[in-house]
C-alpha cells in the first residue's frame, strides 16, 4: 500500500506541472515537430511589394492611384479577387483613396485592419450563434480604414496573438468586441468575398467555441476560444513583375524592411500577410489540426495508465526490465501522440512524458536507494562473517536473504573453548579477552577461507554454516577440513586453551530471523540442534573433533568411526566419526 501513495501523490501534482509554462511551450513545440507542412491548396497566391517596388514607386506608403493601376493589372491577368494585409487608415497625400476604392469593387476583395487599444469598432457583421453565446477572444478595439476605399469591399482583422513562447500557431476566425458583436480575422474575410457570404454561423457547446460555418466550403473545426490552428502551408509567392496570378485569389503585403513587423511562427519569422494567407488556406485543408473538446479526457487516461505501468514496470521488474519496458512505453507514447496529430487531432502527450520520466527517477531512485540500503544492511551483517568475495555475490542478489529464509541442506559447526570458567577465574579479565579473541580470530579466518559463515558468537562459543548464504559444492569435507585446521592452528598458537567442535549435517530453516527492523541471518532446526549436542559431547567421547554420519557419508575423507552415543533430544544412539 505505501508503494501506491507515491504515485498517486505525483498524479494529484501533475496538474500544477501541467499549468506550468515550460510544460505548456514543451506541449506547443512537440506539436510543431509532429505537424506535417502541407500542400497549398492552389486557390491563393501570396503578391509581395518589395524594397526595390518602393524604391521604384518614390516611397512609402505607394500612392493609392498606383496601387489603383496595379489592382486593375492584377485582376486582367485573371486574379479572382484581391486582399491587402496593409491598413489605410488615413488619406492619400495625393488623392488617390476614391481610385483605389472604386478599383477595389471590380472583384470580391479585403483590406485589413489591425488592433489597436482606442474602442473603436467596425459596423456588426452578420453572425448567427448556435448554442450557447460563449467563448471567443475579445478585442479592445481596431484601426478602421477609410470610407472612400471600403464601400465595394470587406475588412478583416489581421490579428496574430502568440502564445507563452511568443511565437503564432492559432489565429481566431472571428473575435467579440465587449458589446458581443462579431470581427471576422482577415483571413476569414476572403472566403465570405469570394462567396458572397453574408452571414457566419458560430456552432457552440458547454465548452465554448465547437466550429464555424462559412457557405461555400466544409465547417471549421476550432478550439473553444475560435481559434484555428495555422498549418503553414508553403503558398506560392509573386512579384509586381511577374504577377503570376491567374485564377488566384491575391493576398498583398509588404516585405520591404522596417515597413510591417515581423512575427515570430514555428517556421520563423513572417510578415502579417503571410500569416494570414496561411490562415486561408488553413482554412481550406479539412485535416488541419484541431483540438477536440474531449482531448483533456484521453491525456488524463493516458497519463494514468501509463503512469501506473512505469510504476509497476521500476517496482516489479527491477532495473534492467524496468528501464526497458518504460522506454517501450515512452516510445509507444509518442507514437500515439503522433499517430493522432498526423490525423489533424492534437493530443497533448508531453504532459504525460514529462509524467512517465518524473514516475520513472523517482521510482528508479527508490529503487536504487532501498537496494542500496540493503546491500549496506548486507555488508554490515556479514562482512565480519564471511570473505569479502562472497559478501560481494551476497549485495549482488539479496533475494536470498528475505525475512523468513527456507529450508536448505547445510553443514553445520559448533565450537567451544574447554576451561573457560576456570581460565577466567585465574587470570585477570584483560588477558582472558586476549586469549579469547585470538582464539575466536583464528576460528572465524579459518571458516572464511573454507567459505563457510560464522554465524554467531555465543560467549566462548562460536557456530559456523556451510553451504549458506551461499552456495558450496562439498560442503561436508569443507567443514570437516575446516574443523580439523581450526584445532591444528590453536594447538600451535599456544594459548593455553582446548577446543572441542561437533560438526553435523542436515536441512534447516536458514534466513533472516526476527523483525523487519532488526534481524539476523542464522539457522534453525533439528540439524543446527544436533551439531551443538556433537560438540558438548567431545568432552565425554574423548575426542576434540565429533562428526555426525550424514556429514560422514558425503565427505570425501576417510574418517574414523566411533562408538554411538546418546545426546539429548533423541531416543535412539547417534553414529559418529572423528578425524583419524
């Protein structure tokens, strides 16, 4: 249950990161990277006027009666109507706004406006709402162009917000002004001139904006706000030389340096004409992107399962798995995320891969640290006990040494140290430790080099297994080996002490006994039992070394059999054998 409050604490917290702007221009630039440029839709051409075309006509702004001869040039060479991404809020130097008006009228043709902080707005257009009046981006006013050269035409707004990168990806087709009325964008414009449209129909749901209708072409799709989601579509540029315009609709603007601001996109910086012919054909393209109103329910799926997986993934497959599956997982995650944006759905997957990698180092890192904590606890309990080498293939798997343990057939050795108490009681406390812990060194370095454990040390007693926590073929002869050279070596270490052993083979229950806070690594059972009933027994045998027959029967050295004795514990008398 405590693995479980974690990821449930990080998905409770996840709508913070959510709402933080790195995650929200993170989100924004994977939709760039995904959105593929599409094909022009062939009904548009984008007319730029140049440095040179002003420097050819005297200047900025170029006289209206020459922009006049240019519309009436563009529309003999078959244009289809005409649109200025360039406002004309005031009046000619030398007169020429009525010329450029009346030309304008000759074909279905918009001039734009820009937005400006004064309250000033164009007349109502024709807008029906379908549902619910809500939504849309609200305007605090506009530059209005002159009455002489927008009688016979249309006006749009030339609007371009940014988002929290400040750079342009979704253009609303309509804006609110505070007295609920509606602003076509520029963009928009242009179909309702080259259809005739009088009227926009706005279609809402509880969520806002849904899509707009425009007679003529297919609904558009929009985000709640109305906006439309730019594809930047690479639209076919002309000149006032060339003028490769037939059968298009032209869209005019200034490209000419310090004349109209450049605007940040994802595919660099364009001028507000080209935004807007963008726009057009966005319009156009019926798989260009779109968020769907649903899209907050399936992110928040995804991010659940696949959140819940990683966990579960770190937690129960370990690091190597664990590493594997969740990058399958991350892979598989943005393959989806693509697989939808390519079909014009805009799915936000980067809320839930910044999700699956914060999942996955912390869950990592838990991982790391509990491991780390337990071959510490590891080192810590057997270092003393067994040869470096085999501590280290302990800390590499642990799994051996859950709380609990399991039955496992073992060698086990029991020593002590005859005349303790008497030593004890004529010697001063300082020598019998020195004697004492020589002794047991010498007993403890010699299991370690036959790879046995020591288990524990009981007063002057010590138990040592064989064949535990790690794995040791022959078991028995290393025991018996052991026994036999841990009495050589205190014989010849003339300490002044005996030692009598009992060795003994059989299963017992071997792990970690005691709580899950504090527990020690030992062995219990019949077996164990009867390894320390041997060793009491050497005493009354005889004999320094005692050997059960198990022990005997699988070790590779000729031993001597001995008479059977009864021990405590067992109706029946025990074979045992010593070292010849």
């Amino acid at each position: 249950m405590k693995k479980l409050i974690l990821p449930i604490v990080i998905i409770l917290l996840l709508p913070l990161i959510y709402q933080s702007t790195p995650t929200e221009i993170l989100k924004l630039r994977v939709f760039d990277a995904f959105i593929q440029t599409p094909e022009p839709s062939g009904n548009f051409v984008i007319l730029n006027i140049t440095e040179e075309d002003i420097e050819r006509e005297g200047g900025y702004p170029i006289p209206r009666k020459r922009l006049a001869d240019i519309n009436i040039e563009i529309l003999g060479k078959g244009a289809l109507g005409i649109g200025y991404a360039i406002s004309f809020p005031q009046a000619d130097r030398l007169g020429g706004d009525k010329d450029f008006g009346r030309t304008l009228g000759y074909a279905p043709s918009v001039i734009a406006m820009f937005e400006d902080n004064k309250g000033n707005y164009p007349k109502p257009t024709g807008t029906v709402v379908k549902g619910n009046d809500i939504g849309g981006i609200v305007s605090m006013g506009v530059k209005e162009n002159l009455n002489t050269i927008t009688t016979d035409t249309l006006q749009g707004l030339a609007i371009a917000p940014t988002e929290v990168d400040q750079l342009v990806r979704r253009i609303p087709l309509l804006v609110r002004t505070p007295n609920n009325d509606w602003i076509p964008s520029f963009g928009t414009q242009i179909y309702k001139a080259l259809f005739g449209v009088k009227t926009y129909i706005i279609k809402t749901n509880d969520n806002g904006i849904e899509e707009i209708s425009i007679r003529g072409i297919p609904p558009v799709k929009t985000d709640s706000l109305g906006r439309k989601w730019i594809s930047w579509v690479n639209t076919p540029q002309t000149t006032l030389q060339e003028m490769n315009v037939n059968g298009k609709f032209v869209i005019i603007g200034v490209t000419a340096n310090g004349v109209m601001p450049q605007i940040a996109t994802p595919v660099g910086l364009l001028e507000p004409h080209k935004i807007q012919a963008a726009l057009a054909e966005s319009i156009l393209i019926q798989d260009s992107p779109y968020i769907p109103d649903w899209h907050l329910a399936v992110e928040i799926l995804i991010l659940v399962i696949t959140v819940t997986l990683v966990w579960l993934c770190v937690n129960i497959f370990g690091t190597t798995l664990g590493i594997t599956f969740t990058s399958i997982l991350f892979f598989l995650t943005i393959f989806f995320g693509h697989y939808l944006i390519q079909r014009g759905i805009l799915i936000d997957v980067s809320w839930t891969l910044i999700s699956q990698f914060i999942t996955a180092s912390i869950a990592f890192y838990l991982r790391f640290k509990e491991q780390y904590k337990l071959r510490q606890q590891i080192k810590k309990q057997f270092e003393h006990y067994l040869d470096p080498r085999q501590v280290k293939k302990l800390q590499d798997n642990p799994n051996s040494l859950v709380l609990g343990g399991e039955r496992r057939y073992c060698t086990f050795l029991f020593t002590d140290v005859r005349g303790f108490t008497s030593m004890s009681e004529k010697l001063e406390p300082e020598k019998v430790t020195e004697i004492m812990n020589k002794a047991l060194t010498i007993q403890a370095d010699t299991v370690k080099f036959y790879d046995g454990m020591v288990d524990k040390y009981i007063g002057d007693a010590m138990m040592a297994i064989f064949n535990a926590p790690i794995d040791l073929p022959n078991h028995e002869t290393a025991a018996v080996l052991c026994a036999k050279e841990i009495q050589d070596k205190i014989k010849n270490a003339n300490l002044g002490v005996e030692i009598g052993i009992g060795v003994n083979t059989g299963y017992a229950v071997i792990g970690n006994m005691g709580s899950e806070t504090r527990f020690d690594y030992t062995a219990i059972g019949d077996a164990v039992n009867l390894a320390a009933r041997l060793e009491s027994s050497t005493k009354e045998v005889g004999e320094d070394i005692i050997i059960g027959h198990l022990t005997e029967k699988n070790c590779d050295i000729d031993l001597k059999l001995l008479k059977p004795i009864s021990v405590k514990g067992k109706q029946k008398k025990i074979t045992i054998y010593t070292w010849k």
